[in-house]
C-alpha cells in the first residue's frame, strides 16, 4: 500500500522531455514547498496530462505524493498521483517578484561549491545558486533525430488510448560555461535540460531562416540578456543515473543594478 500525503508545491523548474524505458516520455519538475523544502517531482508525463494539470513556471500546484525509489535515492525526489495533481494560483512576474522572493530566499545557496560541499555530505541533490560570472552559452550539436529504441518509447499510445505528436528531437545541446563566488572555484560547465530553451529554439526556428541566427538568438537572450541585463540565477539538479549536476532552468528577478542586492 503506498502511503500518499497531500502536498503544495510551488514550481520552479521543468525540464524538457525525455525518451523513458518504463514510462515513455518523461519531464522532471524541481519546486519548493510551502514549508520551504525542496522538492523534485519525476517522472512526469507530462504531454499525455490534461489541459487543466499541465502546470507553468512560478505555479503553485496540489498533489498526492510519495518518496520514490531511485538507486540514488535523492531524498528530494517523489513520485506523484498524476490525478491528484490541482492546479493553484500563479505567482506573477513583475510586481509579483516580492512573493516569490519569499520562497527563493531562504533556499539560495552561495555557490555549486557549496551545493557540492552539501551533497557529499547530507546527500542533497537540488539547490539554487548566483553565478559570479557567467563567461559563455555553448551549443553544441547533437546527433539528429531518435534512434528505432527511442522512436518506439517515444511513440507509446497515453492515457487516453491516442498516439502522441512524437517528441521533437532538439539538434543541439546547451551548457552554461561560469564561475562561482568561491575561492574554491575552478570554473564549471554544465549542462541546461531546462524545457524553456529548448522551446525558444523551436519558437526561433519558426521566425528566423538559418541555424546560424537562431544561435545568435539564442545567445542574445539567454546570455546577453539574462547575464548582462538582468540579475540571474541558476537551478541545479543531479541526474538519476550518476549524481552529476545540471542546469535546470535560468530564474531573472530583475534588472541589474550594482547598487541593489535582489532582495533588498
């Protein structure tokens, strides 16, 4: 019997799909409780949910949840009753920023090293830092389209008995090259699973006609602007398989301003 507890999560990031043996096409959520604990909710099938469930970014949702068995065992990680999940009030951008500041605050962390210092010793696997400096996006290319295995876990009927649109395969692969406010640091370079830059590729797809500007797009966006124009910081999380830590979405609070710290 699987003991579920009810639980309000505000999202904080969503990853873009991926191919799942067992489960088909899956998305992992990373989000804070109302308690001000960190939570990953995986996996998700995200694209076979209902309208009404499919959550956004700065989202508060209900759910039915239960710790999960990974072999890694991220004490953060729950599996979720997918017809639990209720959607709550949105959180907005704007002058909304001081209410979220209520739950980014008191979960930042100073840096990866210190993130890094806490999974090897409390066995923590998410966490939000500012990066001192961020000193390049790099994109690079991916073996195009999924292969036959893939295909087939890609192409599994959902819930409601109908074959999914498959999944677009995104040509290349993004990583954040920085450095942390450290006297540890040795420079890092991750990688970004986020759904959001996956999806400003397709979206630039559709407006500009060479691959060559679409990387400049995207370079602008989410390197010129987030780093040079505003303040931002990452969310990171390991993956399941080896515990390394990736980017798992970008968060902007705010214009730059040298003589403002975000929370002031």
């Amino acid at each position: 019997m699987i003991n579920w507890i009810d639980e309000e999560i505000l999202v904080l990031a969503k990853a873009y799909p991926t191919p799942s043996t067992k489960y088909g096409e899956t998305v992992c959520t990373a989000g804070v409780t109302r308690s001000g604990l960190w939570i990953r909710l995986y996996p998700i099938t995200f694209r076979d949910l209902p309208f009404d469930k499919r959550y956004e970014k700065f989202q508060w949702i209900k759910a039915r949840i239960t710790p999960a068995k990974e072999k890694l065992s991220r004490p953060e990680s729950y599996k979720v009753d997918l017809d639990s999940i209720r959607l709550l009030e949105k959180i907005p951008s704007g002058k909304g920023w001081n209410e979220r500041n209520k739950y980014i605050q008191p979960i930042l962390n100073k840096s990866l090293e210190e993130i890094l210092d806490m999974q090897e010793k409390k066995n923590i696997s998410l966490g939000m830092f500012k990066p001192e400096k961020v000193i390049e996006l790099r994109i690079g290319a991916v073996v195009s389209g999924w292969d036959r295995k893939q295909k087939a876990r890609l192409g599994q009927e959902n819930m409601f008995g109908k074959t999914k649109t498959l999944l677009e395969k995104i040509p290349y692969s993004f990583h954040y090259k920085f450095t942390c406010n450290s006297v540890n640091c040795k420079t890092h370079d991750l990688t970004i699973v986020d759904w959001d830059i996956n999806q400003t590729y397709r979206h630039f797809k559709e407006i500009y006609k060479t691959e060559k500007l679409i990387k400049e797009k995207i370079k602008d966006k989410w390197f010129n602007y987030f780093f040079n124009r505003r303040e931002s910081y990452f969310v990171v999380g390991t993956d399941s398989n080896f515990g390394k830590f990736m980017i798992l979405t970008v968060i902007s609070p705010k214009i730059k301003d040298p003589q403002l710290s975000l929370f002031s």
